[in-house]
C-alpha cells in the first residue's frame, strides 16, 4: 500500500500535468514538483497538510488585499527584483505582477491552478500532534475563562425567564466592555464615547431585531409539538444521535436511558417522553452526567473539539432542533436561512464576486463564544423558547484529555456535539447581520427589503459590504469574534459554505480527505474525489488518483453522465456505458444486469425488545415507502464494498457519442 505521502505527490504531478495542458509555454513546472519531492523527503506529509496550505492563506491575502505579503512556509521569494514566492513562480506571475501587487487582469485559471496545488491536502483527515491537540484544548479552556457571567442562573434546575426579562437588553455588553474604574474613565478619548454611542445605538437596534425574531418564532410546548409530528406521521420528533454519548454506552441501549435530570423532567416529562404507555419502567435516577470532551480529526493544524453530550439530553435536543428548524421555514425568515440548502449561499458567493456588494464573513470558534448571556438577550421575548434551551443544555464538561483531567462549569451556550448549537448561533448570528445591514426604523417591511441580501448557515455569514464594520463591531461587543483572514469585502474573492469564486468564476479546489484505499468508505469517498477533479477539469489528476484504487474494484465501475439519474460510477462528459461489465438476464426480474462495485450497508441484527424497542419504534417517522423496525435493532450498520448485480442501463448498452 502506498504511503499518504507518495499518492498526494502522484495525483500533484497530475495537476501539473493538467496545467501544462492550460499553459503549454509555462516553464519551471518540472523543478517545483522536484522541489516538493525533495521536500516530501525531509518534511513528509506535512508538506501537504502545513506548509502548501500556508501559500493558499497568502495567496487568498494578497487577492483581498491587492498586494502580496509573503510570510511562513515556502514564501520564499524569486528574488529582490520578482516580488513572489519562487515555487511555482510560474502561475503566481500570472496573478501579481514582480513588486507583489495583483494585475489589472488576473488570469482566474491560474488562481484556482494555485489553490488546488496548495489545498490538496489541507483537509486530509489525520492525527494531530499531542503539542497541538494539547494547545487547541488549552485555548477552549482560555476562551472559556475569558466569557462573561450569565445573568439568569443557568446553574439552577428551575429558571424563570420572564422574571425581569425585558430589563435584560444587549446594550449591557456596553457597560461591560468598558469598566467605569478612574483609570478607563481617564484615558477614554472623546472620540471613544461617539464611538460607544454608535454602538449603543447599533445594540439597542439588534436587541429590536432579536425581539422581531422571538415573536415569530413562537412558542415551544414540547409534548403539543411531538404530538403534531406524530399526527402528521413523522415520528415524535424526539431520536437519539448517531454519535457517542457522554454515559459511553453502545446505540441499541440509548432508549434504556440511565439517567433523567431534574431539570430536563420539568420541561420533557420522562413518563410523557422517556417511555411508551403501558410500559412499568420507573424514572432513572436524577443524575446529570457531565458531557465529555473529545476531539475529531480535522486538519493537520488542529483537531475538532465537541462535546459527548448526556444520553437523555441529546434525545431530546432533537426535538428542539426539529422545532426550530420547522420554524424557520415560515414566510421571510426562509428567505434568510435554510438549514438544509447550502447552494442557496453558493449562488450568492459567486454573483458577489463580480459586484462585491455583499461581504462574506467567517467567524471564528463561533459556538464556543457563544455565551448564555448572549442567548437570554436574542430570545428574551419567547421564554418558553429559552426553558427548553435551558432544560437541555448540558451544565458541567468533563475534559480527560488535559493532564491532569478537569471539569467545566460551562458560560457558553453549547459546545459543538449539542444538537441546539447549530441553529441556535444561526439564528443568534442572522440577527446580527440583519441589524448591521439593516437602514431606516426596525419594521418586517425594512428587513424585506434584505431578501436576497442576507444569508446565514451556522457561522457562515452573508451580509451586504456596508454592513461589515457594523457587525465586527457588534461581534466584538458580545464576545464573539470575526476571523478577519477568512471573511472577504474589499476584494473581488468571496467565500461561504464551501463555495469559492473569484470575479465570477468558480476557484473551489478540491480538497480531499482521504487518499488510501484502506477500507470501502474510503474507496468510495476516493471515487467522489476523482469524479470532483474530473468535473474541475483536472482530468490527469483524476486518472493519477483513480489508479490507486485496487484493480478488482477499476474493473466494477460504471462509467455515468452527469445526467443519468440513479445510478453512480465515474463521470463522464460523453454518455454512460456499461459494456465493460460483467452481464446477465435476471429471469425473475425480467431486466439486464451487470456486476458492479458499490457500498453496501448491513445492519448489525441484534435481537432487542421490551419498551426501549417500543420507543424507538414509535419516535421514527414513517410512510408507505418507509417501515419502521420494531425489534432488531438497525442503528449501527456494518459498511461493506462489494460487487453486486444492478440494473443496466435501458436501451443500447454503449450511449457514448
């Protein structure tokens, strides 16, 4: 099997076989790629991962900025008189002219040449370091020292929002960013109090805004809405995750719940919720179980820390999470956010690119900034919003990866891994873009007039380019922080929800996360990243790729056009075909076959009843196309790849024109 190391450089030699395709008089292609094997050699996968991804971040730099500011790994510069990193030297000339500064033409193919080189591996899924995992752990506990105390007892089982709700306002954030000690009083400027006044009147809007936003949301009652999804043949709206829990017990025994806070009983009965008529099961004990912290591979530079959330609670953060979802399909608010449709920020991205009229904006440790004293401030006019947000949310996170290992008592709202998170800091965050971009009083009929302006999907922010100063400064005065490197107004690049243009062209690298064929998701996920190089045109790179695939499988793949629907193999600009394939004629089904390679999920039978079973059952939604499983427990699946008989295609086996 081959090393990480020698397939990326094996698929790179393929970009560079695809751009000297583009430019046949480019010179100095065959000594960059010598020079990023003999740094393969010294360096090794961190080539890849660190320091080619550090030439992306100038690159993106220099395109917002209109000057090239070369720093880190491989920025070496040509020399004193060709201001621009002398590896592939070639393309960057075609970008910025020799003292660093971007031509009056950019040639866009060389942009997105330079960025699939540099990003090929920058998200490749791998083991941080333990100096590095222990640093982003330190900086979770850093952030988390730093944010401000709720005002409403969170820590408390039993919580009245409505006692002294409306007395709590966002402009309080002012006051607290500016102690009035005899020292900060004496070396404020009188500019700095025009500038407080301004952002007074900024917080005093958004806090109009978030009240808009309450009211139409509307109130929650949890059993009423369970009992309308189950009406309406969608389960009960309560489900536990697919992920680890924080009690560290297998899927098949969520439903056996082995504990049920108090605090989550007052809000989500357990006889109502927990458990199915008729079944004797007594409450679990009131025991809230501490989240756990745990970290995901991301990148090389950081891993992803989430939380392990309590069993119990997870299961219903689902039912908050289906509620606010369905909310936010009403009239004007969908046309702000929409949790299932990332292309609808994409489409903004690239009409944004040729005007730049609207600014892209990312935002940085975005859910661990996000504190409770933030949350009882944007919803204080739906409490019954904030009693299941709070019944839910997990108080204390266990962190056994420090050393020693420690507890938190938590002053965010949520750590990643909560099922409230990510559209509770969307809507947190959609109102405060709207308060920046918004002109004239604070009506629906002015925030209409933001359609097709504004956009919000978890952290990734859409806002037109005039309102960007305005929420850097509201972000800075609720604790929250504006990653300024990644968010893009002044330039001609914008990006938003994985979606990347430059003056309207498409410069979206492919950025794999995986390059060994070491098992069949990992087949199959090579095979999606061959057919993204083949759609971007880099057609050698694909082939370089596809060639890493174990010949058994090669030989399995159908070859299909983007518009052939219901079927999957490698795509192709000229037709499908399937003659290749191994064929038979099914006399029970009456149809052609052909023997191809393709995932198979098997569930894990594992014989299970009682009332847990029960439960699962009726919390599943269903249909006539849909059964629901009542004791075999199907939740955990055995991923296989393998060949297996599928239809043919229709009509003449070969469609190639």
């Amino acid at each position: 099997m081959k090393s990480q190391v020698s397939i990326l450089l094996h698929v790179t030699h393929g970009v560079i076989a695809d751009i000297r395709a583009a430019y046949p008089s480019l010179k100095g292609l065959d000594l960059d790629f010598e020079t990023l094997t003999l740094l393969c050699r010294t360096r090794g996968l961190a080539v890849f991962t660190l320091d080619l991804p550090n030439l992306d971040a100038i690159l993106l730099d220099g395109l917002e900025n209109g000057r090239l500011i070369a720093s880190g790994p491989l920025s070496r510069v040509v020399s004193n008189r060709a201001n621009v990193p002398r590896l592939f030297s070639g393309l960057w000339k075609r970008v910025f002219d020799l003292d660093g500064c971007l031509r009056p033409e950019v040639d866009t193919l060389a942009v997105f040449f330079l960025r699939q080189l540099s990003c090929i591996g920058k998200k490749l899924a791998t083991e941080c370091s333990y100096d590095r995992i222990q640093a982003t752990v330190g900086e979770y506990h850093g952030i988390e020292r730093r944010l401000r105390h709720p005002s409403v007892r969170w820590d408390l089982d039993d919580v009245d929002f409505e006692d002294g709700g409306r007395d709590r306002h966002l402009g309080e954030s002012v006051a607290l960013s500016h102690p009035s000690d005899p020292f900060h009083l004496a070396e404020r400027q009188e500019e700095e109090r025009s500038e407080e006044l301004n952002l007074e009147y900024l917080l005093r809007r958004c806090q109009q805004v978030a009240d808009l936003f309450a009211d139409a949301i509307g109130p929650i009652d949890p059993l009423l809405f369970s009992e309308e999804l189950e009406s309406e043949s969608r389960g009960t709206g309560f489900k536990h995750g697919p992920g680890a829990v924080a009690e560290r017990i297998r899927n098949e025994d969520k439903s056996s719940f082995p504990n049920w806070p108090q605090k989550l009983h007052g809000v989500f009965p357990f006889e109502l919720v927990g458990k199915t008529a008729g079944s004797d099961m007594e409450r679990p004990p009131n025991h809230e179980v501490a989240s756990r912290l745990i970290t995901v591979p991301k990148t090389a530079k950081a891993p992803r820390l989430i939380a392990a959330e309590p069993t119990a609670h997870q299961y219903c953060q689902q039912l908050v999470w289906k509620f606010l979802r369905q909310r936010c399909k009403r009239p004007l608010l969908r046309e702000f956010i929409n949790f299932s449709r990332q292309d609808l920020s994409s489409e903004m991205v690239v009409k944004s690119s040729l005007d730049r009229s609207l600014a892209t904006v990312d935002l940085s440790s975005a859910s661990d900034r996000l504190t409770c004293w933030t949350v009882e401030r944007m919803f204080r006019g739906n409490p019954s919003l904030l009693r299941a947000l709070h019944a839910v949310r997990t108080r204390w996170i266990r962190d056994d990866i420090s050393n020693p290992p420690d507890f938190l008592k938590l002053k965010k709202f949520a750590s990643q891994g909560s099922a409230t998170t990510f559209p509770v800091q969307s809507l947190v965050f959609l109102i405060i873009a709207i308060t920046a971009s918004l002109k004239g009083p604070v009506r629906w009929s002015k925030i209409r007039h933001l359609v097709g302006q504004v956009r919000v999907y978890g952290d990734d922010i859409i806002i037109p380019s005039h309102g960007y100063a305005p929420l850097l400064a509201i972000m800075e005065s609720l604790e929250l922080r504006v990653n300024t490197s990644k968010s893009y107004v002044t330039g001609f690049f914008r990006e938003s929800c994985g979606s990347e243009a430059y003056m309207g062209n498409d410069v979206t690298p492919v950025k794999p996360k995986t390059v060994t064929a070491d098992s069949p998701t990992d087949c199959q996920a090579i095979i999606d990243t061959c057919n993204n190089l083949f759609n971007k045109g880099l057609w050698h790179a694909s082939d370089r790729l596809l060639q890493t695939l174990p010949p058994r499988i090669l030989r399995g793949l159908r070859i299909v056009d983007q518009h052939t629907v219901g079927f999957s193999g490698l795509a192709s600009f000229s037709g499908s075909c399937d003659s290749h394939l191994q064929r038979r004629w099914n006399s029970n089904l009456h149809r052609d076959e052909v023997r191809v390679w393709s995932l198979r999920d098997r569930p894990l039978k594992k014989s299970r009843g009682g009332f847990p079973a029960l439960l699962d059952f009726f919390s599943s939604p269903y249909s006539s196309e849909r059964a629901r499983v009542v004791s075999d427990y199907a939740g955990s699946r055995k991923v296989r790849g393998d060949l297996r008989w599928e239809p043919a295609y229709s009509g003449s086996r070969e469609t190639f024109v």
